[in-house]
C-alpha cells in the first residue's frame, strides 16, 4: 500500500511499488490527463508536480512518491501552491490557441507551471532548458507566445 | 471476412491509389439523395434540418462533425462553416462526432481516382458504399461542396419560416448571431423558434451560400472549440477510454500489450515463457500471425510480462531485408536492371512513365556530355510517430460489438469489425475519440483487429489493448525508402532543354490495401500517389519525362503527412537549385523565369521572397538561405529558411512561408498548419531515418527516432495569399518545401550539397 496526496486528497494505492506513477494515475486512480508518450523519460508527456518538481511519472516507481503530494493536469490550477500560475498558463495556452491534438499538452503545461512557479521571469534560455518535452504537432511557434505571455500574467498576478 | 466487405474495400483501394484531388461541386451534398434526408437523433425540442447540424431550444447550434480530429482542427473548421452559412453566434456553436452514415461519405477522397476517366465512375462508388474518411486533405473542401450548401439551404427555410409566421416579405429578415431580425419593425427572434416549421419545408435545390464579402466568422480565427478541453486536460483520446460500465478495475475494463515478432515482415512460430508458462500476471495469452497479446488487469504488468516472452520468428515469409541491401537494388533499378535474380528482395519492377511532354529521348540524345546534368537522391523510411501511441478498446457483448478507436475512417472499422466478429454492421457501433496525431498511421487496422481479437476471449469484458511506442517504431507502416535520378540538358544557349524525373519505390496504396484486407494483393493501377509532386510541375520545359518504377518491398509502407509530395518536392526542388548554382543564376530568379505560366506559383514564390527579404545580407558567417516552392493538395506554399551551421551542427533559425489555399477560412489555423508540417519536414531531414538490419528496425523509440524541440524549433512567420482560387487542403502542404529549403540553405551555407536525407555534414 503506497499512500500519498494527487491534486489535494490522500490516496492509498495498492500496486506493486515499482508500478510506474504514470500507470497508477492512470490505471489505479482514473486520472487520464495524465498521457504515456515513451515510457523512457524522452517525450514529457507524462509530466506530473511532485512536491512542486516537474517529474517524468513514467519512470517514477509509485514507491518514490509516497508521503509526497503529486499534482496532476487534472488539479494543476485547482489546488496547491501552483494554481494561481497554472491558471494563468492555461489562460495564455488558449489564448494563443497552442494545442493542434492536445496529446503532449497537459505534460507540457505542467512543466510550464512548475518552472513558472520558481522563477517568475525566466529568459528565452531557461524556458528552453526547462521544456524539453516533445510535440509531433509542432505547436511550438504558438507556444512561445503562450510562454510570454504567461510570464506576464503571473507577473502581473492573474490567473 | 465476407465477400462484400472484400468488394467494397476493393473499391475504395482503387480510389485511393489515385490519390489527386478534384473539389466537390456545389451540389454535393444533394448527390446523396437518399443519403441527405437523413437526420441524426435529436433531444426533447431540439432540429436537425439537415444531416449535419440540430438546433437545440435555447437556440444553441449543434454542428455532427463527421470527419476525424488528429489535431488538424477539422472539428471546429466545419463547425465555423456552417455557424457562418447560419449567422450563429460562435459562443452559442458546439461540435459533436457524428455517427456513421452513407451522408456524411466523403465523396471526394474516393472520387478523385487515379486516372480522370474513372473519376466519375468512383463518385458514384463514393455515393454507393458512403465511406466516411479523413485524409489527402479534403474535409474542407468536401464539407464546401456539402455542409455549406446544406446550411445555406437551412437559412433559407429558417427564414422563410419566420416570414410566413411575422407575414413579412422573406427579404426583409436578416440573422445576426443566431437571431432573425426585421430591421423596419424592430421584431426579432432566435432562429431556433422557428426550427419546427422550418423542418416543415422543402430544402432548397440550389441554396446561395454567403459570398465571402459578407462573412463574419471565415476568414478570421474564432476560439477553436477543441481548445478549451485539451488544455484542462480533459479531451479524452484512444487511449482515455474507460467504457461507462467499468469505472473499477476489478470488474471492468482489461488490458492488453502486444509484441510482434522481430521482423518487419515473418510469422510467429513459437513463444516462449520462462519455465514454460506466463506469469501469473496475464489473464489471457492471444496470438496473432506475426504477434502475441498478452491481457492483464493493468497494461502496465501486461507490458512488463512480455517483456520475458520470447517470440520465435520464421516462416517461408520470414525477412532478413536490410536498408544497405535494399539501397543497392534501388541504384540497380535506377541502372536499369530488371532482372528479377539481381534484384532478390524487389522483384522485377514495374515502370511507368507517370507524364512526359515535348522528346525527351531526343534532348537526352542530342545533347552533348558537358550538356547534361544528372544528380542521384534518396530518402529513407520513415516512422510517423503520433504522440498518442496506437490503442483500440473494443468489448464484444450479447451479439453487439463497440469500438473506441482513434481512426480515420469509422466506416471501414465497422466493416472490418462486422466483418471479424460475424455480425451485421449494424451491430457495431464505432465511437471515435479525439486522436493523439494522425498523419497517416491511423489508417491502419492492424490494431483494431488485435484488440476484437482480445475481446474474443474476455466474456464480454472490454480490453484496452495499447501499442507501446517500441511497438510502434518497429512496426509501422513506413513512409517509403524511395530513390531518384534526377537530370537536366541544357540547350544551345545554356538554358534548361529537358527535365527528367526518375525514382524508385513501393505503391504505398497497395501496400495499405494489401494489409486491409490480404484478398486485396493484387495487380493495382498506377499508384499516382508516388508521382505527386514530380509529374505536374508549375515550371515549364520543352522536354519533360517522369518514370517511376514499381518495386514490392518486405517492408510494410503506409501514407505519411503529404505522401508522394513530401519527397519529391526534396528531390525536385533540390534539383531545381543545382541547376542554378550550375547555370549560375539566381535560384529564385530562375524558378521565377520557369513559372511564367504559373502565376498562382510565381505570386506566392515573390510574396515569400518579399517577406523574407531573400537578398537582405544573412548576420555572418556560417549562415545561409535557401528557398523552396511546391504545390500539394490543390494549394501552394513557397518557404525561406536561414540556417546558422556551427561547427558541422545546422541551427534552423527562421521559416517564412507564403501560401495560397485558394481562400483562408481560418487563418490562424492555415500558420499553424504550415509550421508544425514545417517542422515535421524538418525533423525529417535534421533527424530520422528507419534503419533495417538483419529483417528488423534497428530504431526503438524517441531516443533514436528523436523529435525536434522547443529549444530547435526555429522562428515562424507566415503569408497568406488570398488568391480567390478554388479551396486547397491545408493539413499537409506545409511538408513537402521543408526539407529542401532546408537543404539549399545548408548549401548556401557551406557549400554542401546534401541529396540524402537524413542530412549528415560529416
Ligand atoms: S511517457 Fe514519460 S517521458 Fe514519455
Ligand atoms: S499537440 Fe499534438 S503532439 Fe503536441
């Protein structure tokens, strides 16, 4: 049994303590936003927050996290230290209108928000090492502008 | 599999080998007849005057989006069209999937057969079977053909109706977001009152949809309405699907993961366990002829006890092909070798001529040696690599078949699943989610076979069976290894006499037939879609050959993002730039002087050359541009890439492109269409390439098969050409002028011509 908290409520999970994040949340928990992209740590599609740190769930045994808070897509903007700068990316994600099928974008947003919520005014450099996921889409050039502006908006403090 | 279904899906192999387009006529959607009376189920109060869309009572727009979203937007473009045909108020405009039926076929992916004659001939196939298909980039203009004039006839009978009801001259009323309006008397009302009695009435036989002065919503870039869910992380894809009934895991939904044999191509003969039986983690164990499934209660631990299967392949089948082997038979073929002992792992090819005008063999024979010019290309087989990961859940139960699955034809899933499961098709019932990336892999059936094969054994349990990626990069429907040679005379006075295109390849459309359905592998018509992009070209010759020769491959191929296009245009638009630097001219000035009877092409080429500043001075050394044009899909995109190489490493810094569609309906959509196929075209060449060894694919996932980043993606700026001309496709033309633009701008560079791609400095 592995307990530990997603998006604010406690969970009691009983998987195989090196069942993979990814698969709990998705298989054990019911949380699908959460997506598998490798299953190798290479796409980000199944970034989640562990105590706030953008993680790969797909290589993280669900035996790492206990006693740790997880936030996934689903309660990225609705609960934790995060959500006020949650909310404002995903307000300039659809305002810049990113996703083409949306697969890679909740692993994407969920890195947004973490770099975001340490480092309020990240250079070109730094958004660009902190997000090394991948989207086949290529909906980068509509990311950038969403990135910008979400640097704005948590500046200015509004979700 | 039943006769029928072998006949039917003949029929729409032989449609697909053709592969060029021709757009829906005006009365499209009447072509259907019968077909157009249909009318989807409706709530309590709520219309449906068409096939297509339903008024609810609280005048909210329902649009039944029979096209599949793979990203490309289809979803929410076909709901703008008819929410403009009908005035609609775009925050009161929702979009559903609709169900499959003959009225929502899309008559013109079939109907644009390979040779003209038979166009007409497959229209009516088209109206026959009614297969409802994504792809070549023609859902818009099928749904300009078909869902614009049904709306524009609704409008007209919605109007109409609230005439007859105020008793006021119909010309009197206009519709402003969603509500009739008689200006004189300051009446007015949600279209939706009047829905009963508009339904009362006879649709119009020639509607006048709205003249595109007068549009409110087209031309611009409404929200897309797919946009809100997918960044809450609520779209549900494939792979999201929990039937209703299983919310536990206990008693519910079951998974499986698949592994095929190592081969591309072979049977499997034996698995073995480790002390002889699976652990006891697998439920079931269920073998396909070249894979085994393995269903356990999370995919997870299904995976992971496959993981210590052994799959013993063989077979009189068996491969051993490798890419080294194959791309010495292919610079055979292009030697003119037929012999079929030479040539072990293709078979005696298959040549045609696809096109030629003026004599070719004549400006070959006359011109003298230094007079000619001839350079070798080749591309590589390549993985499409969706970012969601193939899956299929399927659950068989008391004589009713469901079907989740992200596809890109529900209609050919029913058939097969009927087909596999002994039921009418009426029985099947396919439900298509949002689709994690498409770009032609999920035409394929291979998967939707294996989990109806799992849902064989499992009581009426449903079964999620997911591919991993491992799975899906060695065991794709590669875009194919193809070869050319490519060759010029020059005539007296140093200009281009004779352009001659010739390759070598597979016919992908008999590929993708041959595994819908084995019965099918047979003799196919000329596959246009290997010429696409070679034997039409907007620049003029007095001497033009294309020749393809048809080879069989042992390695499975399949349509990716802009098909024949994507490599030609590399090969001819590469070319294209040889000869200038050879002739020494200016490679935008020559295209410009070829294209003096295309003016389509040359506007777009000047409009990129423009934007881009083509002869402003690059920021220093190591930079270069390089400039590409290529007309697919009925539309045309020329692009402009810089590129900085620092040591021997190629930086992309910026694409501007220009495009003509005929008309943007969603301008914000057409950029970023351009840029991510941009970006996949450069991927391409930057990055990929499938590699056989010994029968198998060496690559395994994204560390090998990489993607480009946010950090490589380069600097986007895109034109548009308004040009007023008939509605091209949008979804794939932004491929094909990638990778050469590219390729020139290295030249331009470093002075290194790169003919092969993967492009490698070194
Ligand atoms: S699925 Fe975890 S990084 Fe790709
Ligand atoms: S939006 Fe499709 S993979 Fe990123």
């Amino acid at each position: 049994m592995t307990r530990f908290t997603v998006n604010g409520r406690p969970a009691d999970v009983d998987a195989p303590p090196d069942k993979p994040l990814l698969w709990v949340l998705r298989e054990d928990l019911g949380l699908v936003g959460t997506k598998y992209g490798c299953g190798i740590a290479a796409c980000g599609a199944c970034t989640v927050l562990v105590d706030g740190q953008a993680v790969r769930s797909c290589v993280t045994p669900v035996s790492e996290v206990a006693g740790k808070r997880v936030s996934t897509i689903e309660g990225l903007a609705e609960e934790g230290p995060q959500a006020a700068v949650a909310q404002a990316v995903q307000r300039a994600w659809i305002e810049a209108q990113v996703p083409q099928c949306g697969y890679c974008q909740p692993g994407f947003i969920t890195a947004a928000t973490a770099l975001l919520a340490q480092n309020r005014a990240p250079t070109e450099a730094e958004i660009e090492a902190a997000l090394t996921n991948l989207c086949r889409c290529g909906t980068y050039p509509a990311m950038r502008v969403a990135l910008r502006r979400a640097v704005e908006l948590t500046q200015k403090g509004q979700g | 599999m039943a006769r029928s279904l072998t006949r039917r899906l003949f029929l729409v192999g032989s449609a697909l080998v053709g592969g060029a387009l021709v757009v829906g006529g005006g009365l499209a959607w009447r072509r259907l007849d019968g077909a157009a009376r249909h009318r989807p189920a409706t709530g309590p109060g709520e219309t449906a005057l068409t096939p297509w869309f339903k008024l609810t009572p609280d005048n909210r727009l329902v649009v039944f989006v029979p096209r599949q979203d793979m990203g490309q937007g289809i979803l929410s473009m076909l709901a703008q069209i008819v929410a403009e045909e009908l005035d609609f108020d775009w925050a009161r405009v929702t979009a559903e999937q609709a169900g499959i039926h003959p009225a929502y076929a899309n008559t013109i992916v079939l109907a644009d057969g390979s040779p003209p004659a038979l166009r007409g001939m497959m229209e009516n196939v088209a109206k026959l079977i009614g297969v409802q298909m994504t792809g070549g980039s023609t859902s818009v203009r099928d749904a300009w053909g078909a869902m614009r004039h049904a709306a524009a006839a609704a409008r007209a009978v919605l109007v109409e109706a609230a005439a007859a009801r105020w008793q006021l001259p119909a010309s009197d009323l206009a519709i402003e977001r969603g509500i009739v309006r008689h200006a004189a008397s300051g009446r007015a009302a949600p279209l939706a009152e009047f829905a009963t009695d508009a339904a009362a009435r006879a649709l119009p036989g020639s509607p006048t949809p709205k003249p595109p002065a007068a549009w409110r919503l087209l031309g611009t870039s409404p929200l897309r309405l797919d946009i809100p869910d997918k960044v809450r992380g609520v779209a549900r894809f494939g792979i999201d699907v929990r039937p209703q009934d299983t919310t536990d895991t206990t008693g519910g939904l079951l998974y499986a993961a698949v592994r095929h044999i190592p081969l591309v191509r072979g049977e499997l003969q034996d698995v073995r366990w480790p002390g002889g039986k699976p652990p006891p983690a697998v439920l079931h164990e269920v073998r396909g002829r070249d894979w085994l499934a393995v269903i356990a209660k999370s995919w997870w631990e299904a995976e992971r006890a496959l993981g210590q299967a052994e799959l013993v392949a063989g077979g009189a089948s068996a491969t051993t092909v490798s890419s080294a082997r194959l791309r010495a038979q292919y610079r055979a073929v292009l030697d003119g070798e037929d012999d079929p002992k030479k040539l072990p792992d293709l078979g005696r090819p298959i040549r045609r001529v696809f096109n030629a005008y003026g004599d070719p063999d004549r400006a070959l024979a006359a011109a003298a040696e230094k007079a000619r010019f001839s350079a070798d290309y080749a591309v590589p087989f390549l993985a499409h690599v969706p970012m969601e990961p193939l899956n299929c859940t399927a659950r068989i139960r008391e004589g009713k078949v469901d079907v989740w699955v992200g596809n890109q034809a529900p209609t050919i899933v029913q058939w097969l699943a009927a087909g596999v499961c002994d039921v009418p098709a009426e029985a099947v019932t396919v439900h298509t989610p949002w689709l994690g990336g498409g770009f032609g892999r999920r035409f394929d059936l291979e998967v939707i076979r294996q989990a109806l094969a799992c849902a064989k054994v499992t009581d009426g349990r449903p079964v999620q069976l997911i591919w991993s990626r491992r799975e899906d990069i060695q065991h794709d429907a590669y875009r194919p290894m193809v070869a050319a040679r490519m060759t010029a005379t020059f005539d007296a006075a140093g200009q281009i006499a004779l352009w001659q295109h010739e390759m070598v390849g597979p016919s992908v459309s008999k590929s993708v037939m041959g595994r819908m359905n084995p019965m099918l592998a047979g003799d196919y018509p000329p596959d246009v879609t290997n010429a696409e992009g070679a034997m039409h070209l907007p620049y003029r010759f007095a001497h033009f050959r294309c020749r393809h020769a048809q080879v069989d491959l042992p390695v499975p191929t399949g349509y990716w993002r802009s098909v024949g296009n994507g490599y030609n245009a590399f090969f001819v638009e590469t070319f294209i730039d040889e000869l200038a630097q050879a002739m020494k001219r200016d490679p935008y000035l020559l295209r410009r002087e070829l294209l003096a009877e295309a003016p389509r092409h040359r506007a777009v080429l000047e409009a990129a050359v423009s934007a881009a500043r083509w002869n402003a001075p690059l920021p220093g050394m190591g930079w270069g541009r390089g400039l590409a044009l290529a007309e697919s899909f009925k539309s045309i995109v020329a692009m402009v890439v810089d590129v900085e190489v620092i040591d021997q490493k190629v930086h992309v810094r910026r694409v501007v492109s220009a495009v003509d569609c005929g008309r943007a309906l969603d301008p914000g959509n057409v950029r970023a269409q351009i840029a991510g196929g941009a970006i996949m075209g450069l991927t391409a060449a930057l990055k990929d390439a499938i590699t056989l060894e010994e029968g198998r694919v060496v690559q395994s996932n994204l560390h090998d098969y990489p993607l480009m980043t946010l950090a490589e993606c380069p600097h986007f700026e895109t034109v548009i050409v308004n040009s007023g001309a008939a509605l091209g496709g949008v979804g794939e033309i932004g491929v094909p002028p990638a990778a050469p633009a590219l390729g020139n701008a290295i030249f331009a560079a470093t002075g290194k011509r790169l003919r092969e791609m993967p492009f490698r400095l070194t």
